[in-house]
C-alpha cells in the first residue's frame, strides 16, 4: 500500500500530476458579482441530476424531485416553466409502508430526459418506487411557451428507470429506441442492459449471469457509427461493476468497463431468445505505471464525455476516474481513441480454464461470425441475429469478456490530482480554435461544488500533452457536489447540477487576466487573446490584424516586446515607525507565480535580493518586516517568475520614522488652519496598530475611526478596550497609560473632518 501512494506522488514514467494551485481561484461571491453567474433552484425541489440542453429552442430542460422545468439559455434565472409530477398517493403510502422515508424516497424523481422528436420530450422517474415515464409536449419553435406532460401517454417506466433515487442509470435515444442501463427489480439486484420503445421487440442481457453483468453501476451510453452502413451502428455503454476476473487474493475489486451491443440485434433463434447476441464487453484502463513497472489503477469509473470531431465515427471519449483506497485521495481524467475501443474488441476472448480456473486467452477456434459483429452486409451475408448458427450464439453466451483491455491514448492519464480535499465527479469538453491550433479545455466538476478549467497543451508535440490547471471556480454557495453538466459552444456557457440548485457561467473571463499583453500571454488561455488594449475574447474568423496569443509556449519575452505597458510598474510610498512592523503587500494575479523581492538603497545603489531571516518574514500576501530599522528605508521591487517570464508588478518605497518624529508630526496638526488630517497621516491610529500582538484590534480601530466620522460631532467616540505598544527597549504597557497626555487631542481630532486612506499603505 505504501509503494501504492508512492507511485502516485511520484507519477512515475511521465504521468506528472498536476500543480493542485490554479492559476486563478475565484469565490462563489466573486463569480455572482463581477462574472455573469447566475442560479436557479426550485422550490421544495432538489437533486438535479438531469440536465437536458436543446440548442434549437434555446432551453435547459432540468429534472428534480417531483418537479420538470424549462430554463432560459441566455439566463437560467428567468423565464422558467414548470411541470409538477408527483407520484400517485397510493404508490407513496405503498412506498412508505415497505419501510421507505415518505419525504426523501417516496416521490417522483426525474432520472431520463431526452429530445423525442421536433414537438416532445421523454422523460422518466422513479415514481415513488414505481417507474413511470411520459411525453412532454414542447413546441416546435423558439417562440413556443408550451410546456406540459401529456397525461393521456403514462406508460410504465420499469427497464428505463431506476426504482429507486440512490440508483443510477444511463440511456440513450436513437430513432425511437430507448437503450438503457438500470435495475429492473424493485430490490436492485437485477441489472440489465434494456431496449425498449419503437417497433422492434424489447430486448436485454441474459439474467442473473455475473459474467455479463455483476453488480454494475452504470455511468453513460451513446450510439456511435461504425461505417457509412447504419446496420453496423453500435451503442457503448460505460459502467463499473465487480470484477469476476478479480485478482487472487484482494477481495472483490471494481473494473471500470465499456460494453457494446448492435443496434440492430434481434436475440436469437433457439438460444438467447430476446436477449443480446452480441454483447461484449472490456475493462477500461486507467492507470499510473511506476518505475519498477508495476500499475496503480484508478477504476472508479465517475463520468464519460463524448467529443465529437469531424470524423462522426471516431470521437474522443473523456472519462473521470477515481481511487477507492482508504489511504488517499486521487482522481484521473483519461482520454480514448475509438480505434483502441474497437481493437479490444477484435482481440482475444477472456476465458476461465485450468485447474484454478484462472482467466486466460481464449486459444481454441472462434466461431463465424465472430461475436460481436453486426449483421449486415459489410461484413458478412447475414441479415439478423436470428440466423446466425448456433455456436455462434452459443459462444457469445459463455464469452462476453475481452482479454485484452482498452488503454488510454498516451498509455496514462492527461490529468491527475492527489491528496487534495476533493474528488472529480463530471466532466464537460469544449475544442477550442486559437491561434496556433485547436486546444481541448477540460471543465471538471468536483464534489465540493468546484468546477475546474484545465486545457491541455503540447510540450514538444501534439503527442506529448500537458494539462494546465487555469482556474478553479466555486459555483455553488453550499459546495453542493457536482452531479450533472452540460455545455453550450455556440452560447460559450457552461451549466452545472447539485442536489440544491444550478449555476450557469460563461466559458471564460478574460478580462480578469488584465490589460497588460504579458498577463493575457501568461494566462495561456485558448478563449482569451490580447488585442493591443485588454485581454479579450478570441474569434478565430475575424480578421483583426493586432491580436496576441500563444497558448502553446505562453511566452511575453517575444509576443509582448512592443506592449506600451510593459515598462509601467505602479509605485506606492509605505510609512513605517522604527521598532515597529512594517508589512509590504504584493499579491500576484497569479496562484502558480513565484514571488521575488529585491530592495535598493537609492535610486543609484544596485539591487539586491532581500534575505528573509527572523526579522523580514516571507507571508501569504507579501513580506513582513519586524523592528523596521533606519537602513531598511528604500525601494523594494516585487517581482512575480512564471513560466520562465519575470514580470514586476510592484514598486514600494519604504520611509522610515522615529517615534519622537510621528509625536511631532501628530502635535502640529493641532496648530494648522487647515482641517485636520486632510492630506495628513492618523498617527495616533497607526501608533495603536502598530506591534500589536492581538491582529483583532484593528477592527476595532477601523469601527471607531468610522464612527468619529458618522456620528453626530458633539457624541463620544465609543471607547475601545485599552490597547498597548511596544516601546523599543520596554515591556508591553497598556496604550492609555502612554498616552495620558493625548486624551484631549484624540477628542478633538475626532470632530475633525477626515479622508480615507488605504489599508496597509501609510
């Protein structure tokens, strides 16, 4: 087990996993106020795990508890439409009676939604432990408001949905054919691949054979083409189940799998009558190999995307992995080629022979047609399953399992996270058009309501992929796991389900990254280019001329040599009181960016590098310097390393005074004809800050200074609990005792009219 999480931090052979800083991290808060997100949740609804996108009418189609509802595209929160669909009453207190919770089980929830034809939806529910499915009428155009269910066309839901909510399911629909995966029985013992609806009679897996299925948990399922001939269409289903092939030795281990079936698959003549002829199945590899060749494997399949490309038959299937191991944490992104899904299938056959009853490569004569093959005339003579010969049905019983498995492209994950305080749960694709290519962005949802944006980049060449970590965003105010996601290309939004609401936000946000070119460079951002005045939103078919991105290499030293604001650093002056503290804050925009202080005497003197020691403390937000002494008045440089590109953010330039000065300082404001502290420094409140120990008091400090200015001039400031300071060479001795003598002054200043003033600058 040891050597297990060592491979894993370790990543051996290239499988590096990922810094767990992204390069931007933003609040829920953050995305609300300034970057278009926005909410949705039902009332007296929750667990949305059934996201419906429909480009054509412009609609987020949701399923929650006992509830349909139409959503806006363009804005989730307004023009909703609702359905409400509970369970009969009778199925409830039938429900209730069998030991169920009447309120967190005993009610209609939406599991299948899909797009029927040009004017309906399908939609089923567990209907309170009796499933239920039915037509929902939409509308054929945009400007349509219908919205309702069809109650004429109820039909029984059993095969198509789960019975009950904690079950999952997967189907698709093709033509008017429902193919799904689910538990057909009331306990959820019996799991079956199912087709039903259209005209062709239902049809399953054989029952109760754990060789087909044992236990499984079914993830996803779509239809994908085999050749231009539509009888050779075959659908994939993605699930996790208990392997029978398990290793000696440890228990009862998970397999991620993927199984296959043809569409046109009728079940056999004599054997096999109404079940699958040629349905086979893999495991689906996912795994990190460790130097001394060994493997650990990520087979808690979680979600599976398909991304089309431009060949129908071969898209890209991205698939979220995690660990069941009790001693850390880890989650993997990997990528397949259906090339590699179809070569498993056209290998060798998985079977149990010797005097262990091992599972070996099928050596003996595998039957024509060889099982799992369509019938059709692409490949062979025969027109249905049902006239296929006998050994060949009888095989495809006794041999659902491939020997070999399905290994990811590049033979590793694309994108790995360990010991980190979350789990991937969902995954959505984008490809993206930039400048110097198509890039993948990966948008990953966790289970603590986070959703992270990472694209993947070559190094040397597009066959040696890294995968940057760009933000990580905080879409749910509850960090409510990330159970459903769809995304729009053509609106540039992404949609994300919990179990208590939905969040829409846009794809990217560029102008976060800043109006220098070298920040929207260093971003490496495919969506986000700089257009000589910000970082703006990329459009690969316009034809503007002065537009900068390099998402490939993110190099500012040559895309950025003629930016007018290169050169142009802010500079601010800090004031600090000799013996005292002093802080110098810096925050880059970036989370990955390596902070470096330097410090100059004069304007003459040459730069050094500061040395932290005890006394200049290097801090989350800047550098600390503790007893400020006369020589650390200057200017310090704060320069932030990223990607081999230093870039300065920041001048600070420290002045540094005595206390006697600040006591002369304070006592002339009192002479002056001017009003107090116009222009001024609020010594006497930077002399309570000042080496406080207790950090709390300065807010504190900030609400009296509020209320001198909001309350009426003749009422008292409240009064604050004694404060203390450090007086070099002296014990900590309480502030009022020093300062006896400034009483009348404070009550005086405090009618004073005053301007504000930055936090942390003097």
């Amino acid at each position: 087990m040891i050597q297990v999480l060592v491979l894993l931090l370790l990543a051996g052979n290239g499988a590096t996993a990922a810094s767990t800083n992204p390069r931007l991290k933003l609040s829920f808060q953050d995305l609300r106020m300034r970057h278009g997100l926005r909410t949705y949740e039902l009332e007296r609804s929750c667990c949305y795990d059934s996201l419906l996108l429909d480009e054509e009418r412009g609609r987020l189609f949701v399923g929650g508890k006992n509830y349909l509802a139409s959503l806006s595209l363009d804005n989730i929160s307004k023009q909703d439409k609702k359905i409400y669909w509970p369970a009969l009453v009778e199925w409830r207190e039938e429900c209730n009676w069998a030991g169920k919770d009447i309120n967190a089980e005993c009610m209609n929830f939406i599991k299948i939604l899909h797009l029927y034809n040009r004017t309906h939806l399908y939609a089923c529910g567990t209907g309170a432990f009796h499933p239920i499915c039915g037509f929902i009428e939409v509308g054929q155009r945009v400007e349509d408001s219908v919205f309702k269910l069809d109650l004429r066309n109820v039909e029984d839901g059993k095969g198509k949905s789960p019975y009950d909510p904690r079950h999952m399911a997967a189907s698709v629909l093709v033509g008017e054919e429902l193919y799904s995966g689910v538990a057909t029985d009331l306990m959820g013992r019996d799991f079956t691949i199912f087709r039903s609806l259209g005209p062709r009679p239902s049809i399953r897996t054989e029952q109760h054979d754990s060789r087909w299925l044992n236990e499984p948990k079914f993830i996803d399922v779509f239809w994908i083409p085999e050749s231009e001939n539509p009888d050779d269409d075959k659908i994939f289903f993605f699930f996790r189940e208990t392997a029978v092939e398990g290793a000696q030795g440890l228990g009862k281990p998970t397999f991620a799998r993927i199984g296959q079936i043809c569409r046109n698959d009728m079940g056999g003549q004599r054997s096999l009558v109404n079940k699958w002829t040629t349905f086979l199945k893999a495991r689906l590899v996912c795994a990190v190999t460790g130097s001394d060749g060994s493997h650990t494997h990520f087979d808690q399949l979680r979600d599976v995307f398909m991304l089309p490309t431009r060949d129908k038959r071969n898209p890209l299937i991205y698939a979220v992995f995690t660990t069941s191991s009790s001693v850390f944490r880890g989650s993997a992104i990997c990528v397949y080629h259906m090339n590699d899904i179809r070569r498993a299938f056209l290998g060798p056959f998985a079977h149990k022979e010797g005097p262990n009853y091992q599972w070996v490569s099928y050596q003996g004569r595998v039957p024509y047609p060889r099982p799992g093959m369509c019938p059709s005339k692409t490949f062979g003579t025969f027109s249905s399953t049902k006239d296929f010969p006998d050994d060949v049905i009888q095989f495809a019983r006794n041999h659902p399992l491939m020997y070999n498995p399905v290994l990811p492209h590049g033979q590793r994950p694309i994108f790995l996270q360990t010991n980190v305080d979350y789990t991937f749960t969902q995954i959505a694709v984008d490809r993206v058009a930039a400048a110097d290519g198509h890039y993948d962005v990966l948008f990953i949802g966790t289970d603590i309501g986070t959703v992270l944006k990472v694209v993947s980049v070559p190094k040397e060449t597009w066959e040696n992929m890294e995968e940057l970590l760009l933000e990580e965003l905080q879409v749910f105010k509850d960090s409510s796991a990330v159970t459903s996601m769809q995304i729009s290309s053509k609106r540039q939004q992404l949609y994300v389900g919990s179990r208590t609401s939905i969040s829409q936000l846009p794809l990217h946000r560029c102008g976060i990254y800043g109006k220098a070119c070298a920040e929207c460079c260093l971003a490496r951002d495919p969506y986000c280019a700089w257009d000589g005045t910000t970082c703006t939103r990329y459009m690969h078919n316009t034809k503007r001329r002065f537009r900068r991105q390099d998402v490939r290499n993110g190099d500012p030293n040559t895309l950025c040599s003629g930016d007018p604001q290169r050169n142009s650093v802010p500079e601010k002056k800090v004031y600090g009181v000799e013996g005292s503290s002093v802080f110098l804050e810096c925050l880059p925009k970036s989370l990955q960016a390596k902070i470096l202080w330097t410090y100059q005497k004069t304007s003459s003197a040459m730069q050094k590098e500061v040395v932290l020691d005890e006394r200049v403390m290097q801090m989350e937000r800047g550098i600390l310097l503790r007893s400020v002494q006369r020589r650390d008045a200057g200017l310090y440089r704060c320069l932030a390393t990223e990607h081999s590109f230093t870039q300065n953010l920041l001048h600070l330039r420290l002045e540094v005074i005595d206390a006697q000065q600040a006591d002369s300082l304070s006592l002339s404001r009192e002479e002056e004809s001017i009003p107090p502290f116009r222009h001024k420094l609020w010594y006497q409140d930077f002399l309570q800050l000042v080496d406080h120990p207790n950090l709390s008091t300065m807010d504190q400090v900030c609400e009296q200074l509020w209320n001198r200015q909001s309350h009426h001039p003749k009422k008292k400031p409240p009064l604050l609990p004694p404060l203390s300071v450090k007086v070099q060479n002296q014990k900590w001795k309480p502030l009022g005792e020093k300062r006896k003598a400034r009483s009348r002054r404070m009550h005086e200043v405090s009618r004073a009219e005053r301007e504000p003033r930055s936090a942390g600058v003097w």
